[in-house]
C-alpha cells in the first residue's frame, strides 16, 4: 500500500472507528504478505530450477516471509519442511538478537521514565524496563541462564538488587553471545 494511500485512509478513519482500523490493519498485512507467500509457495512446490531461485530470494527476505515460512513447513516432504523451518528460526533468531542488541545499549540508560513522589522514591527508569524487557526475550518456558530472573522476578526485586541484576546481565554469557552474533551478522 502506497504512502498516500495510507494516509488518506488513516485521515478517513476516526480513532474510536475498531473496526475500520482493525480492517485497515489486515488490509496492510495482506498487502505486505503477498509476495513472500508467493515466494515461499515457489520455493516449497515449484520446479527444481524455480524453486532453486525462489529459495535464494526467501532468504534474503528473513523475517518478511515468517508466516508464509511457518505455514509451507506444515506440507509437503520432510528433508524441505525442515529447511523451512530453520529458515524460520534463523530469522527469529536474527530478529530476537536485533531487539537485544537495542536494549542492551539502554541498560546504560538510568533516566527515570516517571516522576518520584513518597509512594514511589525511585520511579522506573530506562535500563530497568531495558532489564524487563530481556528477561521476557530470554524467558523461554520459564527456564533462563542463572543467575538472571524472569521478567517478573526482576519487577520483585528491590531497586539495589535490580542493579546486580542489571550488572550480572552485563557479565553473563548469553549477552556476550548474542553481542557478538548481532555484531558479526546483523
């Protein structure tokens, strides 16, 4: 969907109108989904040579294509459902690595994202949420790296003990590992 487009459709819309945003946001998806389905369709089911070509270009489209990837790897033969399904992964991971590597950097960060009062004397700041934020994207079925916390035990935690939080995020292995991946493959 062109800019103009868009904008003349989101200037039509009212804010309180669910419905039309709601069908302007699968209209946009739809859009947007079309030709990396196509690709991904060519790459699972057509000819040796078309396939070939199609897959060098779903490859480059990474994380565009996820959907259509997901859904192609639940047909077809097993050797190709699995390449699917590592193109799927090494685009989410790419993904996830790419969010980490822009949260690190607002561990840094200690400006506060609200005001003190006596109820709150030290309001969030920017690397807490950073710090939240990381656990939730580490946090797979509860299990995470020790010595790091949850999301939500993070939150629990007292502001002195969210820093050694903060400090052993900087220190552990799985930050070490994600920087220099991201770094070294964007």
């Amino acid at each position: 969907m062109a800019q103009e487009d868009l904008n003349q459709r989101l200037a039509h819309l009212n804010v309180a109108d669910e419905v039309g945003l709601c069908r302007l946001a699968q209209d946009i998806a739809s859009a947007a989904d079309d030709a990396p389905r196509a690709i991904v369709h060519e790459w699972a089911r057509g000819g040796r040579e078309s396939a070939s070509k199609a897959c060098l270009v779903g490859l480059q489209l990474e994380e565009l294509a996820f959907a259509a990837l997901l859904d192609e790897a639940g047909h077809g033969p097993w050797p190709l459902r699995i390449m699917l399904l590592q193109s799927a992964v090494e685009a989410a991971v790419r993904q996830r690595n790419l969010v980490l590597l822009q949260l690190d950097a607002l561990l840094l960060d200690a400006s506060a994202l609200g005001e003190s009062s006596p109820a709150v004397p030290r309001p969030e700041r920017v690397c807490d949420r950073a710090c939240r934020l990381i656990a939730r994207m580490l946090d797979v079925l509860g299990v995470h790296e020790s010595p790091l916390h949850t999301e939500s035990e993070f939150a629990d935690l007292s502001p002195d003990d969210q820093e050694r939080e903060m400090e052993n995020w900087r220190k552990s292995n799985t930050r070490a590992a994600i920087l220099i991946t991201t770094r070294r493959y964007g």
